[in-house]
C-alpha cells in the first residue's frame, strides 16, 4: 500500500469557489489517510469564512497557516515569501498544491526554493480562472500573461478545472509544455438534497461576491427590468461580501428598489439556497463557478450568463443561458421562469448528469492520481 502523502494547499483569499473546491480536497484526502494543510491570506474572510474553517480543521493534521498575502505583486510580497517558506519547509510536504493567481506564484516560487535545497516536492497549480480573465491586449493583462507563461517552467503539474479554462490557457498563455489534466470541479454527495424555499422566500437570488466582475450590478438591473415584463412588482436578494457593498445598496436606492431587493451578508449555502426557487449567475467572467453545481444539485432553477464553464454544466444550448453583460437578456429568462410553471423541471439538467460528472469524490480521487503520477515520475528521474 502506498504511504500516505502530505498535501498543502496554498491560496490568497479564503472565499468564493477556490475556498469550496481545497475544503473539499482536503476532506477527502483527509479521509483517505492523507495529511494535509492549508496556507493562506489572513487579510480578508470575516465570520462566515471562520466557520468554514472551523469545520475543515479536523481534516488539517498540517494545520491552518494565515499570513498576509496581498492581491497584487509588490515588495510586499518578499516577506511573504519567506515566511511561507519556513512555514511549508517545515511541515517536509510531498505536494505543493496552488490556487488562484497568488497561491500560484507562491507556490511555484517556494516549491522551486525547495527544491534547490534538495527537497522533492511537486508543484501543482490550478488557475481558478484568476489570470486567465486578463487580456493580451492590455498592458497589466499582457504582463499576467507573461508571468504565467515564465513560472510554467517551474511547475510540474498543472490542473484545469473546466475546459473552458484548458482553451483559455492555450490561447491566452500557450499550449502547456508540462504535464497537464482536465478535472471537473465536484460537490460532495451530502450537497445533493433538495432545499425546500422558505415561505418567505424571495423570486430571486443573487449569491456571490459583491464585486462588479460578478454582474451583481446586472443582477439589480435585470430584477427592475423583469417587473416591467411581468407588469407587477417582485422580490429578489443579493447574499455575499465584497468591496462593493455600498455601491450596490446605493444603486438599489437610485432604481426605488428598496423595498424589493435586499442585501444579506454571506451565509452558509443550504441557508442562502433556501431564499429562493432560482438563482441567478450574471457574472461577466467565470471559470466553473460552485454555485451552479451547488444550485442544481438542491433542485434550484439557475439563471446565468453564458460565461466561462457555465455552458459545460446547463449544456451549451440552454434556454437558461443569457447573452454575457446583457441585463434586458437576463431578465427576458427571468420573465420565462416566472410565465412558465415547469420551467426548471424543463429546461435544467438531469440531477444523475450533475452527480456522474461533477463529483467531489471522482475530483479528490483524480488529483490524488495526479500527485502520484508526479512524484512517481521523480522518484525514476532520481534513478
């Protein structure tokens, strides 16, 4: 039997999807026999994310490690470095596993320190989308680019979570030059149970960050717009943190929406799903965004752009899918969810598809392969 690998997640801010897909790594490695713990930002995450980790420190025999980590490459960034590396150094990892931008700079870099100390670690790295939303054609996004492109050369394995991100990859980065692996982000079976709407559930939800990439700001626009196509009034809320905040209860106000659209601070996901029978996604960038898989695995409705890896999920000719940017499309969908009764049994994808492809366990299982697969190729080199 193989000896039980020790596993490090590394990654800058513990919300949204990143935060989701290494807890569930990190479970099921953890129940596999596996030791693993995670290294990342202490700047940012509040109550909500606390009690997330205070659910995932039984599977962290590693443990729990928050340091400064700053969204954007600076000086700041060297201290970072350092302590990151005296941290994971001491905790003799086989696998080095980064997410997100950040977490994947960081952990190239101390991976490759690693290694030019003699300590056999693989590097993983998965994007999350993260660079692969910038454009060649700008200047800051060129230079993401590039970066992506250099720290290639010191990573061992690189992982897409969508094939929408695969293509990004190559078209924006390159075709990848090491070993590389399409695997689904998954939902563990416990997440698929239907969550009965709250009597005084609203039409629609918005669950999210609040931040402009997400379309939180198409969401209120299309809301007003869907009331004026169904000729009454409807209710609708926005759940989640963000830098934003303010901005869009402002909006809200200006539209005389106030008294039909709240805002709630970010909750645990049964809650938030319980708000509402459809949730809307109008984000105007995405990778493989949780809250669809999450949606649909609790027998939601899911209204969203046709973004990212999203079209993989609702299927890339859904009635479900509006046009990217576009709130008058968002809300013409909206408008036909209300009209018809059967909508969501109509136009979603079968539970069994979401469940045979978007597993937690066949994810955790097929990383694991990976990290072997790394490791073994090592260990022959070394021969």
């Amino acid at each position: 039997m193989a000896e039980p690998l020790r596993i490090i997640h590394c990654f800058r801010s513990p919300i949204g999807g990143i935060f989701r897909h290494v807890r569930d790594l990190a479970e099921q490695h953890s129940r596999a026999g596996h030791h693993v713990g995670i290294v990342c930002d202490s700047l940012t995450g509040g109550a909500h994310e606390d009690a997330l980790f205070e659910d995932i420190k039984p599977f962290l025999s590693l443990g729990l490690t928050r340091i400064p980590i700053h969204r954007a490459i600076s000086l700041a960034d060297i201290p970072t470095v350092w302590r990151g590396y005296r941290t994971i150094k001491s905790l003799r990892p086989d696998v080095l596993h980064g997410h997100g931008a950040k977490g994947g700079m960081l952990t190239r870099v101390i991976g490759s320190l690693l290694r030019a100390d003699k300590y056999c670690v693989a590097r993983v790295y998965t994007a999350h989308g993260g660079s692969l939303h910038f454009s060649r054609s700008t200047l800051g996004g060129s230079f993401v680019l590039r970066m992506e492109r250099l720290l290639e050369r010191f990573t061992d394995a690189l992982i897409f979570i969508c094939d929408f991100e695969r293509q990004a990859y190559q078209s924006k980065v390159g075709r990848p030059t090491k070993l590389s692996r399409l695997i689904y982000n998954g939902i563990n079976e416990r997440d698929f149970r239907s969550v009965p709407t709250r009597s005084d559930g609203v039409a629609f939800v918005y669950i999210g960050m609040l931040r402009d990439l997400k379309g939180p700001d198409l969401f209120i626009e299309a809301v007003a717009r869907t009331e004026e196509l169904v000729g009454r009034p409807l209710s609708a809320l926005l759940i989640g943190d963000g830098p934003d905040r303010d901005k869009y209860r402002s909006a809200i106000d200006e539209a005389g929406l106030a008294r039909r659209i709240g805002i709630l601070p970010a909750m645990r996901i049964e809650d938030a799903l319980s708000m509402s029978r459809t949730i809307v996604v109008p984000s105007r960038a995405e990778s493989l965004p949780y809250i669809v898989l999450e949606a649909l695995a609790a027998s939601k409705g899911v209204i969203a752009a046709n973004v990212g890896g999203i079209p993989e999920v609702l299927g890339p000719t859904s009635e479900a899918l509006a046009r990217p940017g576009d709130a008058a499309d968002l809300a013409r969908i909206m408008a036909a969810s209300l009209r018809e009764h059967n909508w969501r049994e109509r136009v979603m994808p079968g539970i069994e598809t979401i469940h045979k492809t978007f597993s937690a366990p066949v994810m955790a299982g097929d990383v694991l392969k990976l990290y072997r697969e790394i490791l073994d190729r090592r260990a022959v080199a070394k021969i």
